[in-house]
C-alpha cells in the first residue's frame, strides 16, 4: 500500500508555491517530502516540521535557525536550503533534492562496508563539516540517517536542524539536551556543551558501524547507551574484522577518544588523518570483506558498467531507493529525541546515567486537539464529496503513458520525459543499429502506464562495442576530428611533419592505423602534415628589403626583430636569421630577421712600451682579436709598435697587430 495516499500534504499546494508529491522519509521531528517549486519549476525537498511541534516556539526558532545556518554553507557535499516559511500549522525548509538513500540504508541492506567504500562515504562527510566548522557551526546529530547517497554517486550531509556555533552550551534550561543517543559525545551528555570534536566523535562511530556493521555501544535503553559513552572506550573494529588495518583501528581511536582533547580538533583535521591513513593501505587492505557484510544485491540497471572510479556501494543511476520500513524504537534509541540532562551534583556515574531517559518532545495543547476534531469532521465530509475523484485519482487520474522518445537524442529525449512530469535516469549501451547518443530503450516502455511523478530509465546508445578506425589520409584535421567523434572515438595526440603528398594541415595517417578495430572511447593519435619542406636560403649580409623579398619568394613569412644588433655587417643589413641557412620550414611558416647596427666602435689602448702578456691582456678585454709579430733575430717581450695607434678607434671584434722590439 502506498503511504503517501494517507498523508494530508500529499497532492498539496504548500504556501501557495510548493506542490507536494510524494513522502520521501519521516523523522521524529518532521516529515521530508518530494515537491515541485511551481515558480522556479524545479524538483526540491521539503521538510515540514509536525504540527504539534510547531506549537513550541523553541523548535520553530531551531527550524528557522536551520535555514539560516546553511545558508552560509556553499559546499558541493552538504544538502543547501533554499527558502523558509509557513503555511498555516505547517513550517517548513525548502532544500536541494537528492534521488538516492541515506547511509543507514546501505548499511540495513549491506550490513558492514569494505574499508575502501567506508573512506569513499566519510572523507566527503568530513569535508562538508569541515566546511561548517570553519563557518563556525556545529552539526550536533551526525549519524547514518543525516548521510545522503545519490543516484550519481554524490554524498551529502542533510539535517542541520541542530546546529549551533562553536562553543555553545546546548543544554535546555529544562536540563535536556537534543540529540541521537548512540552517536552523543560524552561532553554533550555530562556538561551539555558541544564544540566541532561532538561532530567527530559521531563521524568516529559511524566509521565504526560502517567497518563492523554494528554499533560500538549497545543497549535496550537510553540509560544503558550513555553510561558506556561516559565509562567504556570504543573497541578496536579490527576485533570484529579480522585482518582490518591498524590505521583504520587508530582512525577511529582518534575520532572517539572520550576526552575531548584527545580527538581530532575538527573534521578538517580528521579529513587529513583519514587521507592519510588510505594512503598507507594497500588496495588488499582497502578490499578485505568483514564478515558482517552482507552478500551483495543482484545486478541492478547499472549492472556492467565501465564507472569502476565510484565506490560499489553507493547506488547507481536508475536505482529507486523506497521509504525506509518503519522499525521499532520504543525508547527512541534511532531517532533524535531531547534528553534529560543529570544535575551536577549527581552522587555517581550510575545514578547519573540511569536519570538519562527520552523526553517527548511536547505535548498538543487542549486547544489544538478541539481543532483536531473539527479537521476530523471536515476531512470526512471531504472524503464523503470527494470519493468518485477519489476512486478516479486512486485507478487513473495519477497515472500517465510513457511517450515516445525511441530514437530521440539523449537531451531533447529527457526534455520531453520531463516535459511531462516525469524523472529521468540513463543508462547506456552498445548498439550497431542506433545512433550514438540517441534513446535505443526506455523501461517502462512507450505507451505504457507510470505514475504522473514517476521515473523513466532511458537507454542511450554508446554506438558499435567494436568499431573500425576510418581512413582519414589527406582529410582536413576538424573533419577528421568530426568522425572519429561521430563513431564514438576520440581525437588525441597530434604530431606534425612535412609531406610532399598531404596538403598542409591534413592528415598523413593515424595511430592506431586506418580499418584497426577498437573499443568506443580509444584514443586515436593524429599525424598532420605541415606541408612540403622548404630549405631556408642564407640572407646574411642582403639589405633589408631584398632578403625579405628572397624569403618572401620562397614562400615564407618574414618578421623583423626589434632591435638591431651591432655586427660587422654594414648598417642597415641583416646581421642574424632564425632559422639558419638551411633549416627546413613548412610554407607560411615564419623566419626572423635582425638587422645590423654596423661595427660598434672601441677606442684602442696605447701597449706600445708593454710587455706582450700584459698587451694581449688589455686589448682582449676590450673585444678585439690581437695578432703578434716578432723579429727574425732576437726578439724581445716589450712592445714596439700597433697597427692602430693609441686612442684610436677600431670596430670591436677586429684584429690589432702588434710588433716585438728586436735585440739589435
């Protein structure tokens, strides 16, 4: 039987905007239901606090205060609120929808996580509170049912409805304190404070569940529950998972220490410690199986597909998660409840704990109950007027044919699905008949019956499983492109050489090589031509405008440095080119030309009377070239005379002859 027919908001127009759907999940302080934002018309997430807690101004001001608190939150892992109010006896959040389960789901239908998995669904919990703690904010009520798995493999944390700031004091004056028993931090229960390291403790118990499939602390009460929190250490999970890493034994110590300075300090600093703690496990320790992991469900719609980077365990496309079964929870053990906090002056740990008990979380009113009745009376008078529509709505009236979108491409297929108020998720597969990327299946098929909210899962063709590599010699390089998409391939590398057979800027060959057989998605390296090769002449010493135009005529592009460089070619002549006499470049490819400053101009010292070493010295180091010349008979180590006089200028880089004195 469907749930939602009985419940009054379904099919409801909240606050004139938001059209109720369906019931997504229930909690002991609000329901969370599926609506359409008739406005923005778009899919989101309400949830409406109960009526007889919106009675209690304390739990109105939580609400609200949820809403504000995450809207300072920007994080791509924690569930974002978009609008508050109320309509009537109802007060509600508007918040981002996300079509998947909820931790606690997968852990009631896997029982215990791989490491690997556990890892892949708390680093991003601890990210998304990272952020809050940064921002100042503390969660106070992590556990599994506030953890959010979507469709697509994305993990969000949900329910900041008791958020507080850091270091706040989160004890009622009743002397209560709001929370989940199993995942309350010692603090919170003996001083009712709570800072980032609650967060923690919480996020180092569910790891806990996560790794061994059960709680740490157990118990049939709330009181037995917390004097363990208070008096017992967490065990080791390798106790219950033989061969699990000591890293992961010691990531959960540092999360659930019961001093509070013994913890992590946030869920930032928790963050690092679990990055590191993975990457000192092997993929074996990563893999191991605890023996409270359940078998794994058959194959779903996603079965055999190539997204091996998302971890198993969390749903794939396609997959819709129902409503949790209700499950028994007398003492409120599951849920978040208000509870009792003890005096100080407890006389011991016993006494002190066995005072800790569930508290409702308010009584209706007298008032409330008169105006239950007269609802009472009109939702019958109601149910009498309405029961033809009813019966009509119930057989018909909520139902819709799946139309046709067979063979559609993939975005104008989910426009039309959507177009008529239904929910897409897609699968692909190989086809030698459909296109790429157009719809080759829908399930439930064109035409047949599915509700007005339902979800279609449409089939996209990924092509051939194996398909040929096309002949793309001489082909221009975007048309080659273009085909190699068009069979499902991809472009990769390129690599340019000259060809006197290929036009510039076509394709000489491809690798793998043309009629290959692959894979859709292999990449196929390109090979383009640059054109026949072109020796580049030697202008050196030209005048500017004549060996442009020798380059020019050769079928290059001719660029101008700009500086010119002194050399001993004239002014105003090309002193340098780049590339050389030679060098092979394609046509239209560019050579730099640098021009001459002429000469540059050095004054000559005076050596003459110097011994040689120290002339050769001196006139080295102003650039010049030094050439000696001895007597035939006897010569000496002074200098005689220079072919440049002293104080002369000679263009750097020349040679300076100088002549040795003679014996005679």
């Amino acid at each position: 039987m469907d749930t939602t027919l009985q419940d009054p908001l379904v099919g409801r127009l909240l606050d004139g905007r938001y059209r109720v759907q369906a019931r997504i999940a229930a909690g002991g302080m609000a329901t969370v239901y599926r609506a359409m934002d008739t406005r923005l018309d778009r899919v989101l997430a309400l949830k409406v606090m109960h009526p007889t807690l919106a009675l209690d101004d304390a739990f109105v001001d939580r609400f609200i205060r949820e809403a504000k608190s995450v809207a300072r939150l920007s994080h791509p892992n924690v569930v974002g609120v978009f609008d508050q109010g109320t309509d009537g006896t109802y007060v509600y959040l508007a918040m981002e929808y996300v079509a998947g389960c909820t931790l606690r789901d997968v852990l009631r239908e896997r029982g215990a996580l791989q490491p690997r998995a556990a890892l892949d669904i708390l680093e991003p919990v601890l990210a998304a509170l990272g952020a809050a703690h940064r921002a100042g904010l503390v969660h106070r009520d992590m556990k599994p049912e506030n953890v959010l798995i979507g469709d697509d493999g994305r993990v969000k944390v949900a329910d900041f409805g008791l958020v507080r700031t850091v270091d706040t004091h989160t004890t009622a004056s009743t002397g209560s304190v709001l929370g989940t028993v199993s995942y309350l931090a010692p603090e919170q229960m003996e001083h009712g404070t709570a800072d980032a390291r609650v967060d923690v403790y919480a996020c180092g118990v569910v790891l806990y569940e996560m790794l061994t499939g059960g709680k740490p602390h157990t118990g049939s009460t709330a009181a037995q529950i917390l004097y363990q929190h208070l008096h017992e250490d967490v065990r080791p999970p390798s106790e219950f998972v033989p061969g699990l890493a000591p890293q992961l034994d010691e990531l959960v110590a540092l999360a659930t220490a019961r001093d509070p300075q013994q913890r992590a300090q946030d869920a930032v600093a928790l963050l690092s410690r679990s990055r590191a703690a993975r990457a000192e496990l092997t993929d074996e320790q990563l893999d191991i199986v605890p023996p409270q992991a359940k078998e794994e469900p058959a194959a779903g719609p996603a079965a055999g597909g190539g997204e091996a980077a998302r971890t198993d365990v969390l749903p794939r496309g396609g997959v819709q998660m129902p409503l949790p079964a209700e499950e028994a929870d007398l003492n409120g053990l599951n849920r978040t409840s208000r509870l009792e906090v003890p005096p100080a002056d407890a006389v011991s740990p016993t006494d002190r704990t066995t005072r800790l008990r569930p508290v409702p979380a308010a009584a209706p009113r007298p008032g409330l109950l008169q105006r239950h009745r007269l609802l009472t009376v009109i939702a019958a008078v109601l149910l009498v007027l309405g029961v033809g529509t009813g019966v009509w709505y119930i057989n018909s009236g909520q139902f819709t044919t799946v139309p046709a979108v067979l063979d559609m491409p993939q975005a104008k297929a989910e426009r039309t699905l959507r177009d008529e108020g239904l929910g897409v998720t897609v699968k692909r597969s190989f086809s030698a008949n459909v296109k790429r990327g157009h719809v080759m299946a829908t399930a439930p098929a064109n035409g047949q019956r599915i509700r007005g909210t339902g979800t279609v899962t449409i089939t996209v063709s990924r092509g051939p499983e194996i398909v040929t590599i096309p002949e793309l010699n001489g082909t221009p390089v975007a048309d080659a492109k273009r085909k190699l998409r068009d069979r499902g391939l991809i472009p990769g590398t390129e690599r340019r050489e000259f060809s006197d057979e290929v036009a510039k800027g076509s394709v000489i060959r491809t690798d793998p090589a043309a009629g290959s057989q692959r894979r859709p998605d292999t990449a196929v390296a390109l090979t383009i031509s640059r054109g026949s090769a072109i020796k580049v002449p030697d202008v050196i010493g030209d005048d500017k405008a004549d060996a442009a135009e020798t380059l020019r005529d050769e079928g290059f592009k001719v660029k101008f440095a700009a500086e010119p460089v002194f050399s001993q070619e004239d002014r105003g002549t090309v002193a340098q080119q780049s590339p050389g006499e030679g060098k092979e470049l394609g046509k239209g490819d560019t050579v730099t030309l640098t021009l001459s400053k002429g000469p540059e101009m050095v004054t000559v010292p005076d050596v003459t009377g110097a011994h040689v070493d120290e002339a050769k010295r001196k006139l080295s180091a102003l650039g010049f070239q030094v050439e000696v010349k001895k007597p035939f008979l006897f010569p000496q180590d002074t200098v005689d005379s220079q072919s440049v006089e002293g104080g002369e200028q000679a263009p750097k880089s020349s040679t300076i002859t100088i002549w040795l004195k003679g014996a005679l």
